[in-house]
C-alpha cells in the first residue's frame, strides 16, 4: 500500500526529484507505526500530508544597477497549518525550483512538529541568485517580491524567515517593503529580523547552536562527549559558522569547511573571528579566509570536506551534498556522529552507509530543527510586545533540542528502532501532525 501511494505522487509530482526523495525517506520509516497501527494506514490522511494545502508561484520583475530588467520566479508552498500558521524560510538560489521547496516544505512540516512549538510548514524561495548583487539590487528584488507574496501572509497567516541566501538584509527589505504596503507594524510577520527592530536574540546563532546541542546529546547516549573531538562542517555560511562556533565553545576542535570554491583545513582550529569576517561580513571567498591566515590554513580548491579525518562531521551547505563515497570515506577514518545542520544533505545511500557502520546519525528535520524553533520564540516575543537577553532565549533553545532530542530517541525505541533517529524523527513528526489533521477533520 505504501509503495502503491509512494507511485501515485511520483506520478501527480513528475520531475520533483528532491520531494519525491524526502516523501519516500518518510514513507518508508512509517512502515514499523502501520505495523503496529493498522487505523493510521489511512490513504487519504497521508495523500492530504503530501499534498500542499496550497502553492504559490509568482512573477518577480525587477531592474539591475545598469538599468537591464530581470524576470525571477517567486514561489511560496503553504504545506501544512494543522499544528499552527505556516512557517518557514526563503531560499534564494539559482537551483530553487517547485520540487526543491516542496521537499523543504514537507521537511518543515514535521521539523516544526518536532519542536513542540504552535507553527504549521511552508517554504518559499525564488532562483534569483544574490551572488554579486549590490546591495540596491537585492533591495529592489526584495522588494518585488514582497509585493506580490504580502497579500498570502500574516502573523497568523503565513511567517517567511531565512534560509540559503536570504539573511537579516533581505529579511529587513522584505520587512520594509511589507510595512509600506499593508501600513502595519507587524512584527511577527516574519523572523531573523535585526535585534533592534524585533528580532530575537540568538536567532542567527540558533541553527548551529541547536546542531551541536543535538549532536553532544546523541554521543552522550553512548557514554560520549564531545569535547576533544575534531570537528569538520560543510559550508561556511550562518549555520556552519555558529555550529563550529558553539562545538568550539564545548571543547571541540572545528578543523575544516567549505564553499563552493573547495575546502580549507587548519588541525590547530580555524580562527572563527576571521572566517565571520570574510564569509558572513564581506561576503568573500573562502580561499581569501586562507590566504590571509598565511601557512596556518590549508585551502584545497575543489576538494571534497569529507576527506578530512574527525570523529563528528556536521554537514550544513545544502542537500544531497553528502553521498555514498563521502560516508564511506568518513567511516574508514572513524567517525562516530554526523549531524545535518542543513536540509536532507546526506542522499540516501549515504544515510545507509553510516546507518549499517553504527555511526549516530542525526537526520535535519530534528537536528537542525533550532533554528525554526528560535523563530517561534521570536514570534513568541513580538506576540507580547517582549524582548528576551541572549542568555534566556539560548537556554530555552538548549531546552528545546533536548526535548527534540528525547522525543526522537523515545519514538525509535517505542517502534522497536533504537539509535535510530530517522525512524524516530519520522514517526514522531507524523504522530503529532497526523492527530492534529484528524482532530481537525476533512479539511
Ligand atoms: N530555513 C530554516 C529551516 O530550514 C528556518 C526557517 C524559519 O526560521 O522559519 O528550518
């Protein structure tokens, strides 16, 4: 039965080959609740949970410095709202198409179900590419893209934040442009905004701080910690850069990333102050990072990250970007934990490798899952007209990966799955989701 629906969305889906992957993932971790809960088998629950409640797909016309016009396409897909309005960020990419925000929407959906937090799944995004882009240009992009997208949001609507490519700049534009239009400060609209006009503190942070709580917390279940352990994170960008930043602060070594120009390592730990500097300030390159450390980084332009012995290995560029040689190579050099600081970056035959070598595997749905939840405590801020210090709002952070972390290993162990937090994000996201929808009736 499940293969049978599996077909009936690749089908109704043609060419979305990222949805059709994560849809299949959840699938098939569902077979042991079906097993023991014959009721939840139930066709037209999960054909409702895989098809959007609604998607949006837009023009973005916009003019460049030198005066030449561009035409993007803006989507934004409302995946689910039983648990709560949609939520979920932007991505700005030239890759974005409907297949890959479907798969980020469907993703989300069951993250945020998993952070306890009252918020339903979307995503959008647009194949804009921001690289190279002056500052005026990202505005006037923003800017028509908000235009359009306004009227589908609102704080008990619809609530974009950031993902690839969309950070506290485009959030502010999008902000402004949405103020202008609708006459309303209103806040919770959406999140990562600057602090001091209604952002969270610790919200940047969040993702990668969240990540590391996640990954400490999936060792310690066997007996391990993470101090002392070499660390290595793909990509370099807010997730990457606050990941190594928090595995640091916990006594970890962070030795190498990545963009998309190749991989720099440094054994002793790359120096985070510079690397802020270059990849999140000036928006650089990361061999620039190395050649202003002199000897002490080594860049291999074109290289692959994971060929860099460590026992925890934090995959947070993009998906699919971890595949079955990478997780070969890093289980004959001893890894112990891998943990997705971005969305479903291992492919499937990766995931199976580390799974059969017994590493911890945390899947991004639950690991990365604190940077939507922050957001929530973002919204929870604005609601009340409130702001929280860093030190409050990163502990309600490390309260809710613990949670996550427990739920998910708890639900594994329930169906029978120990250690394996797939099964167990999977089956818990869909418990919670699935009740919900049902409580709610056909709608
Ligand atoms: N883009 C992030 C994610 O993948 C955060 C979304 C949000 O804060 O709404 O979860």
């Amino acid at each position: 039965m499940i293969e049978k629906l599996y077909d009936r969305i690749l089908h109704r889906n043609p060419g979305e080959k990222e949805f059709h992957q994560a849809v299949w993932e959840v699938l098939e971790s569902l077979k042991p609740v079906f097993a023991r809960r014959p009721e939840l088998l139930d066709e037209a629950l999960i054909e409702r949970l895989c098809e959007p409640e609604r998607q949006i797909i837009f023009r973005v016309p916009w003019a460049d410095d030198s005066g030449k016009i561009h035409v993007n396409r803006g989507f934004r897909v409302e995946f689910n709202s039983a648990l709560g309005p949609y939520k979920g960020g932007l991505r700005f990419h030239p890759s974005v198409n409907l297949g890959i925000i479907k798969f980020l929407g469907f993703e989300q959906t069951l993250k945020n179900a998993l952070t306890g937090m009252p918020i339903g799944g979307g995503k959008g995004g647009s194949d804009f590419d921001p690289k190279g882009r002056s500052d005026a240009e990202v505005m006037r992009f923003c800017q028509s893209f908000m235009t359009e997208l306004y009227r589908h949001l609102g704080e008990y609507t619809d609530i974009p934040a950031g993902d690839i490519g969309v950070g506290e700049r485009e959030i502010g534009y999008l902000f402004g442009q949405y103020r202008r239009i609708t006459n309303r400060y209103e806040s919770g609209v959406l999140t990562g905004k600057g602090v001091l006009w209604g952002g969270s503190q610790a919200r940047s942070e969040a993702t990668g701080y969240g990540l590391v709580v996640f990954t400490a917390e999936m060792l310690k279940t066997r007996g391990e910690e993470l101090e002392g352990k070499r660390v290595v994170v793909s990509g370099s960008g807010n997730v990457a850069v606050h990941a190594m930043e928090k595995a640091q602060q916990l006594g970890a070594t962070p030795i190498a990333c990545s963009d998309s120009g190749g991989y720099v390592v440094e054994e002793k730990g790359i120096d985070l102050d510079l690397l802020k500097q270059v990849k999140l300030v000036e928006r650089g390159r990361l061999s620039a990072y190395a050649e202003r450390r002199g000897g002490a980084a080594r860049f291999v332009p074109g290289g692959r990250v994971w060929e860099v012995p460590c026992e925890v290995a934090l995959p947070s560029a993009t998906q699919n970007e971890l595949d079955e040689d990478d997780a070969v190579t890093l289980v004959r050099n001893g890894v112990q934990a891998v943990g997705e600081g971005a969305n479903m970056p291992t492919t499937p035959g990766g995931v199976r490798v580390l799974r059969e070598a017994g590493v911890l595997f945390g899947p991004g749905k639950a690991a990365n899952a604190g940077g939507v939840a922050t957001s929530a405590l973002e919204m929870q801020q604005n609601a009340s007209r409130d702001s929280w210090t860093f030190e409050h709002t990163e502990a309600r952070l490390t309260e809710i990966m613990r949670h996550i972390h427990r739920l998910c290993h708890t639900t594994a162990e329930r169906y029978g799955r120990p250690g394996d937090y797939v099964a167990g994000a999977n089956i818990a996201g869909f418990e919670l989701v699935e009740e919900a929808m049902v409580a709610q009736g056909l709608v």
